[in-house]
C-alpha cells in the first residue's frame, strides 16, 4: 500500500509580517518563527513591480531603509529549510509616510560677500531633491520634517554615499513665499 501524500507537496506555512515603525524613508519590520526554517530569503520592491532579493537572514526583523516617501512598497519573505525548500512565506503591503507638503519646490537664499553667492534646496514629493551651494555641483540629498525640524542627509554622489546629516529648526512664512532655517537666514520660495 502507498500512500498519496508526499511532505514535498505540504502548504508551505504562513508568515505574517508586521510593520513596527513606518517614516518617510524607512520601513521596520518583524515577522513570525517557521518551525524548522534555518534562514529567511527577503525580498523588496515597489508595489506591482517585480521583487528583488535583498538578502538572506536568521533575525526575524529587517529595517529597509533610503526609501522614497508616499510610496507603495511590498515585502515578501520565505522560510527555507535545511534541505533549501521554501517551507513557509509571507507578503505585506506598506507605504511610506509623506513629507511635508509646504517644503515641496526649490528655495533659494543669495547674498552679496564681493560677489553674489546662492545657496538652492530643491524638495522634491518624494524627499528626496538636490542641494546646491554657491557654485558648486548639486548634490543629491534625502529629507524629512516634523512640525519644526527638518533633517537632511546630503550624499557625497549618489544614495547610499552619506556625506552628512542635520537636523535644523525652520519656520515656514507661506504668506511671504519663505522660510527661515535655524533662526537665521531666509530661503525665498522659487
């Protein structure tokens, strides 16, 4: 006598994926045990687009970070076993916080030392945009606000090559088309 079940044909085993803690630019989350897993295949990607591997991993959390804000993003995990057979899997669909709306565009401060200087921020919807300071090239930055502070991570040439971080207090003037960064100098809406 044979039997018509085969452990290879099982359901795999599901995994939920919770998100822990969402920001314009970064996704943390945590994720259920699989008896028998020996590590966890996670892939990433935009919502409808094709899934890419990220990595292999035996913690059962995974921050994602350098994220475009207001963006549909998907998570899938597999559990595989020993044997390298997918024993269990899970997906979520998560978004990413939007920035502040009142930053979106380009801000401009110029002043006159001998000659005229210009410091650009350019905000984009997605937080990221481009820095430009006098005459130098645009540099790609990454940015962020609260209620009264605004972070932005400036990138030596692309993302992923952080040059630097800093947080500063703004206030935004919409009626005059300005906002005022740490307390002192003014950005005039372009």
């Amino acid at each position: 006598m044979t039997s018509c079940s085969d452990d290879d044909d099982a359901k795999p085993a599901g995994i939920t994926i919770e998100a822990t803690e969402t920001t314009e630019h970064t996704i943390k989350v945590t994720f259920n045990e699989v008896a028998d897993a020996l590590f966890y295949d996670i892939e990433f990607g935009k919502k409808g687009e094709t899934l890419e591997y990220v990595e292999s991993s035996t913690i059962l959390s995974f921050d994602f970070d350098e994220l475009k804000a207001g963006t549909d993003y998907t998570i899938k995990i597999t559990a595989i076993n020993s044997n390298g057979k997918e024993i269990g899997e899970g997906t979520i669909d998560i978004t990413t916080k939007d920035v502040l709306s009142t930053l979106v565009g380009e801000w401009k401060y110029t002043y006159n030392d001998d000659e005229e200087k210009t410091i650009i921020y350019h905000f984009d919807e997605d937080g990221f945009g481009t820095y430009k300071y006098f005459t130098n090239d645009e540099q790609i930055i990454m940015w962020s606000a609260s209620d009264d502070q605004l972070t932005i991570t400036t990138y030596t040439s692309q993302v992923g090559g952080i040059s630097s971080t800093e947080e500063v207090s703004y206030i935004v003037y919409p009626e005059n088309g300005m906002v005022k960064i740490d307390d002192t100098t003014y950005f005039f809406m372009e």
